[in-house]
C-alpha cells in the first residue's frame, strides 16, 4: 500500500479510503469483519462511515457494525484512521438534522456510541446545510413529506460560526481530530475555509465529492478550490457505480443494466477496448486515473464482497503515462478545464 497526507494535514492515510456504506444492508456482519481485517492486512488505514448508513433512520446500522470490529481489539481502532458523517436526517424531530451546534453535538456523542470509540479522527459534513432542501428533502431518503420537512418559515442555512463553534468544542473535548465536508461548492469550500482562518480553526482538510472518468463537474470549481485552500479530495463513486468496471462485459442483459449502459454504450466501449490493450481491468484503470491527480487523497472503494475489495489493491501501483491519460481524456471528456476558461475566453 502507498500513503499519502491527507489534503495539508499532518495525518498519513492510505491512497485507498474503505468505504463501509454497503457493511449491513448488502454486506453481512461477518463479511463486513472480514473484509475490514483483510483491509487491514492490506496496509488500509483509512476507513470512512456516515451516520446514516445502514438507511434504517436512526439506527446508525453500519456504525454499529464498525464499533463492534474496533471492539474486538487487536488494535484494530488504534490502526484506523476514521471518518463519520453528520448533517442527514437521524430521526423525525425538527432537530434530527442539519449543522445546528445542537445537532452536531449530539449526533457526535450518538455517533461515538455506535462506534465504540473515544474519538472521531475526520468529523465530516454530510452535505451543506441549505435547511430542508437538497440533501436533506424527502427525495433522497425517501420519507413522506410530513415526516422530513420542517415549516417553511424556518428553512434557512447555519451559520458557519456556529457550525465552526461547534466543532471547535468537540476538538476541545478530544472527541473529534479533524473536519471535513462532503458534496460542496467551490464556493461553499471558500466560505467555510475563510471563516475558519477568521476564528483562527485549522477549517477542513479534506472534502468527499462526486468524481470520476464519467461524472467530471467537480474540475470547474470543487478541484481547483481545494487546491487553493489544501483540502485533499475523497472520491465517492469512483467507478461511476459500477459503470466503469467493466459494465459492458459484466452486464448483457436486462432492462436495467441496458438503461444504464446505452446512454454510454460508445465510450463505454472504447473504454473497455483500451482497457484491454493496457492488460488492466476497467475498475482498476478508473482508480488509477484518480489516483493521478495530485488533489486526490484516497478514492472511496466500497466493496459488498471481498472479491471487489482485493481487486481495488492493484490501482495503487498502476501508474498511467500521458498518452494514457490524454486516451482517457478523449473518450470521457472533463468540462474543459476549470471555471471560468472551461466555457469562457
């Protein structure tokens, strides 16, 4: 395993982040062990959760899982560096969600109880607290209106200083190391990164965005802001949920996996072809790709079988030349480069 710092840290993790979303819901607790054991063997030391994983409200189903493998010591908690999430919604109170400081506080202390630890090293942002829109609306998580919307007179963002306030306690109080934040603006990462200089806070060292060959929007604006303020960049999805893993190959047949592949089906194709003249599996060279970026931290990969887990090690060491990446460039173009020169003079 290769490591790197985390964004402008101090802190050394590995160049692969394990992500445990799928440990509970498609993942059983003794596979999930496994794989986090195997994971470890690996030289994998960093390890990424959210309170809302496991998808059953307030429970912290996957938290649990996590805690209960730190708990059979070993020095299994000592070895990790971990990360947890706060911000979606945890229960049907009006205050079971968002960045409040009363929020964040209590969902660190619920979060440390799940996971049987003392502290959280990377305390991350879930998403940007807009009040009840965006990440927070009944569209992603699927709960009847009634249940997940606060009255309309009280939508409204936190202010960063108390979101800053509130982290600065829990930094205080040892329970948590570092922050983070996740599915940011450029403009939100400025904002947040500036307020935290003005309070004289260390602000976020690392943010988890949306990136991959296929999904590149991140390069307008996300890139280049975590560049300017030191964040090191999480990819989630990093093989576009399983599309630049060989999807052509792997998936035939059925109505979902044709709606999912048509609208890609050429580059798909052209991809898995190159793939194939490098000697490399499509899930690898993915990885690889990100890995290349000099913003990237740690891909997020997020195994349901200890098959998909072994078979990430390999992108560590592949090392694409510029005619690879320029190849790559051609058949999944980026937004042209970053704002405003990717669609302006």
């Amino acid at each position: 395993m290769k490591y790197a710092h985390l964004g402008r840290s101090g802190v050394v993790v590995s160049r692969l982040c394990l992500g445990t979303m799928n440990f509970g819901p498609e993942t059983s607790e003794q596979d999930s062990f496994a794989m986090m054991d195997a994971a470890l063997d690996a030289g994998i030391n960093f390890f990424d959760s959210a309170n809302v994983y496991g998808w059953k409200i307030g429970e912290g189903l996957t938290e649990q899982i996590v805690g209960r493998w730190f708990a059979q010591g070993g020095g299994r908690r000592e070895k990790v560096v971990l990360t947890t999430k706060v911000c979606c919604p945890m229960g049907f109170g009006p205050n079971d969600r968002g960045l409040s400081a009363l929020h964040i506080r209590r969902s660190c202390d619920e979060s440390l109880q799940r996971l049987k630890t003392d502290h959280i090293d990377v305390y991350i942002w879930h998403h940007i607290d807009r009040g009840d829109e965006g990440a927070l609306g009944k569209s992603m998580w699927k709960l009847p209106q009634r249940e997940m919307l606060r009255p309309p007179h009280l939508k409204h963002e936190t202010p960063w200083d108390e979101i800053w306030q509130a982290m600065d306690v829990l930094v205080q109080q040892g329970k948590i190391i570092y922050a983070g934040s996740s599915n940011f603006a450029g403009w939100n990462i400025a904002q947040c990164c500036e307020r935290a200089m003005q309070r004289h806070s260390l602000g976020p060292i690392c943010e988890q965005s949306k990136y991959s060959l296929n999904c590149r929007a991140v390069e307008l604006e996300v890139v280049p802001a975590c560049h300017e303020y030191g964040l090191g960049i999480i990819p989630y999805s990093p093989v576009g949920g399983g599309l630049l893993g060989g999807a052509l190959a792997k998936h035939t047949a059925g109505r979902r996996a044709r709606l999912d592949i048509e609208p890609f089906r050429k580059q798909l194709e052209a991809y898995e072809k190159f793939c194939r003249e490098l000697g490399e599996e499509p899930a690898t060279v993915a990885l690889a790709w990100l890995l290349a970026n000099p913003v990237v931290t740690a891909p997020i990969i997020g195994p349901r079988t200890m098959e998909q887990l072994t078979g990430s090690y390999r992108a560590v060491d592949l090392t694409l030349d510029k005619a690879a990446i320029a190849k790559l460039d051609e058949i999944w173009p980026g937004p042209g480069g970053q704002a405003p020169e990717a669609y302006a003079w």
